[in-house]
C-alpha cells in the first residue's frame, strides 16, 4: 500500500503536489483527541460555539484568493470563477450559525399541569465529513459548521484531489481559536477511509460523491448504529413549458449545464422543451454554448476550464460517442474549440438532440460538459420523463405559471423543485434527494436534526 499520493493538475497534467497518508496510529490518535475534546465541547455554551466558528469563517473568507488558486490547479474550475466558492461558503455557514436556535430549540409539548415535559436536541459526539472535489469547500461547510455548532467534533476527510482544501480549513479554525480536537483533518486512502467508518469513536458520516461509493460506506457502516447522510449522484432536468421566458430559459440553462464543466450534482443534465419552442430553443441555447471562452483555467478570460481528470473527460467522450452511434446529433462541432484535447482533462462543451432514454447520456449521470435535449407535447410527457429515472436531487420548470409549477412539482419525485432557476442551494432551505441520489437532510433548520439525537425530559412535579 503507498504511503502517499499525488494530485495531478488538470491545468497542464503536471503534479503539483504530494501528501503522506496518515498512518493507522494518526488516525487512533486523532479519535481519541476528539473523543476527549467532545467531552468539554459540548458544555461550551451555544452562544460562544457560534462565535469560534463564525470567527473560523471570517478566517476563511480572509484568504479568499488562496481557497480560488487552490481550487483552479487543483480541478481547473477557472479563476474567473473561482473566487465565487467563498460567497457561496460564507453564505451557507453564516446562514446555519443564524439558524441555530431554532434548529437546537427544545420542543415542548401542550402543557400538562402537575408536569414539565420537553424535547432537547444533545450533540452526536464525533462527526466524519467525507468530502469530494468538485465544490471542495460548500460541500464540506454544509455539515461542518453545523455540526461544530450543535455541539460536535468534526473529522475532516477530503478528497485526495483536494488536499488543500481540508488543510485550508484546518488552518481557518486553529486560527479561529477552536480548542484542540475539536476539528481535525486526515488523509486517508479508501480502505483506511471504510476502517474509519467502522470505527468505535465515529458516531455519524456525511458523505458526498457517487452512487457506488456510497453504498461502500453504508456497507462499511453497517455492522454499527450510526446515522449516515449519503449525498449521491444526480441527473437533473429542466423542463421549459410553453409559456417559457425563453431567453431567460437559454442563459441560465446553459450555465446549469456547463459551469463547472458539467462537475455539479445539481447540474443540469437532460432538458424538456415544448414542442412549440423547441427549434429556438436548441438555436440559442447552441449559440450561447460557442460563446464559451474554454482553456486555461489561469487565464482571467476563461469561463469553461478542463474537467478534474484526463479519466473523467474520457467517461464523456465515451458517453457521447455511444448516443451518436445510437442516432443522437452533437451540434458543436469538432475543432470548434481549439483547447479540446483527446487523451488530456481538456473536454469542449457539447449538445445534442435527436436524443432517447435509451440512451446512457439520457439515464446515466454524465457530471461533464454534455446535455442532451428533447422535445416534449406538453406537462404530462414531461413529468413522465423527469421522473424517469433513477435519480432525484432538482429539477427545474421554467414557467410564467406559479401554480403550474406547484401542481407539477407536487408530482416530481425529486428532493428540491425550482421555479425559473437551477444549480443552486438555497441554505434556508433542506438539501436533500430521491431514489439514488441518497438519503438524509443538510441545511436549514432540519440540517441539525441528523447532527443530534432527542432527549425526552418528563418532570413530575
């Protein structure tokens, strides 16, 4: 087994750099500080717990520009764009630490003379955050600070794309003056990670990535009692109706479908067009799509860098090539975009129509640069084609019509339904899914929910 490992920049397929895996006696000893840690954590009062880890987002927000280069050379998202990934952190965090109250809150039922009688949310004790790469530092905020703040230990796991993210955070809260074991970080390979899961010590793993390694972890866990939140994969669609915005429908759908290079569990990858617009549609949404400026992520022009691996971009390929041999039309066409490189990270943005779901690129999560879009008669074809499938995180209706938006997404099987906007999370919001995307609750209030367990208290007087 090595005892370290590399990440490759996708930028120029170079290494950038390299990490020791922690040993089996790092990882004991991280346990048992945590274990001790908890113990005093969880008597600091909710007040002072929210003010050390606002302090640690104040840290982090401060080296803004350190969080942006560290996500470009580490999964080419482009630095133009970078930056963003802090707003988005900050508000996410700041917006749990508000919320705490009221998702800590003791509920009490009608009262009872003679009795008090209420419910009150304990912390868990150590929490394990298995992180991916793609939104390195939002995916990881959105169990971490509440977690922290209810009253728990935190042990960050990042991916191994993404070591500087968890040491970035690392830094963040030493700064912030958390005491010791409070948060800790590891560098862990997969069979130290599932060991981890295993182990006496870890009393809930949130976990984001894909459908398969999901159920790795549920395996891993399962022989213990512990609650798991399991973010998993996605296949998001979009459905323009036929009283559509449909400028506005274009440009947002296009940024749903390829910011990030398509890398977003809650990107959009299959889109429904009213029959009646459907030819206009697929005209502007393609012109928009060859405006991209898709090169090097480093240069502060690029809007579409390279996806995180030469792999990954060659999964797309593959995916693509099979629905053009099975009838599908790419409609960008090849040499379009200069940068586009077979064999390297470097995979140009591509639309096709004449699309099925007998199609891998219309069933199958593609988490690249790749949209497929169909033509629809109307509402009730397009629910019956959202809906299958066996994924469930968003989906998206664009519409001039509240209450046509209601009644279908009271009967789309998907965990959030937006109304003329996609790939974005809400943090007052549940962030949660369907079918194999997964199971639990982050954010809003309900995100303390699965970060603590009830305790019932009946005093008789």
């Amino acid at each position: 087994m090595s005892q370290h490992f590399s990440v490759i920049s996708p930028v120029d397929g170079s290494e950038l750099l390299q990490r020791n895996y922690h040993d089996a006696a790092s990882v004991r000893a991280t346990l048992d500080a945590a274990n001790l840690a908890r113990r005093s954590w969880r008597q600091v009062s909710l007040t002072e717990r929210k003010l050390m880890v606002g302090r640690a987002v104040d840290e982090l927000v401060a080296r803004k520009e350190r969080i942006a280069e560290a996500i470009t050379r580490q999964i080419g998202r482009p630095i133009s764009q970078s930056p963003g990934e802090v707003r988005g952190l900050e508000e996410r965090a700041r917006t749990m630490i508000e919320l705490a109250e009221q998702g800590l809150a003791d509920v009490r039922p009608t009262p009872k003379a003679g009795f008090e009688r209420f419910l009150r949310r304990e912390p868990l004790g150590t929490v394990l955050v298995l992180a991916p790469w793609n939104y390195p530092f939002l995916t990881a905020i959105n169990t971490i600070v509440p977690a922290l703040v209810a009253g728990n230990t935190v042990i960050l796991k990042h991916s191994s794309q993404t070591p500087l993210v968890a040491e970035l955070f690392d830094e963040a809260f030493k700064a912030a003056g958390l005491p010791a074991g409070v948060f800790q970080i590891l560098h862990l390979d997969h069979a130290a990670t599932l060991q981890l899961v295993a182990s006496e010590g870890i009393d809930f793993v949130a976990f984001t990535g894909s459908v398969e390694a999901g159920r790795t972890v549920q395996r891993a866990a399962a022989e213990r009692f512990i609650g798991l939140g399991l973010e998993l994969g996605g296949k998001d669609p979009a459905y323009v109706r036929e009283d559509a915005n449909l400028p506005s429908a274009i440009e947002n759908l296009v940024d749903g479908a390829f910011f990030n290079s398509g890398q977003s569990c809650c990107g959009i990858e299959r889109i429904y067009v009213h029959q009646r617009h459907y030819d206009d549609f697929v005209a502007g949404f393609v012109e928009l799509t060859k405006g991209y400026r898709f090169g090097n992520p480093l240069d502060a022009h690029t809007n579409l860098g390279p996806m995180v691996r030469a792999s990954a971009a060659a999964f797309v390929r593959q995916q693509t090539a099979e629905a053009i041999a099975q009838g599908a039309q790419a409609l960008i066409p090849a040499g379009h975009f200069a940068a586009d490189a077979p064999g390297t990270a470097y995979l140009a943005p591509q639309v096709l129509v004449n699309v099925n779901h007998g199609m891998r690129l219309m069933s199958e999560e593609s988490f690249g640069p790749v949209i497929g879009i169909m033509p629809v008669s109307g509402d009730e074809e397009a629910l019956q084609l959202m809906n299958d499938s066996r994924y469930g995180l968003t989906a998206s209706i664009w519409t001039a019509d509240r209450d046509a938006a209601l009644h279908l997404g009271e009967r789309l099987e998907t965990g959030t339904v937006f109304m003329n906007r996609c790939d974005y999370l809400d943090p007052t919001l549940a962030w949660t899914g369907v079918k194999d995307t997964g199971r639990g609750v982050s954010l809003s209030v309900l995100g303390y929910s699965q970060l603590t367990r009830v305790k019932s208290f009946h005093l008789k007087d």
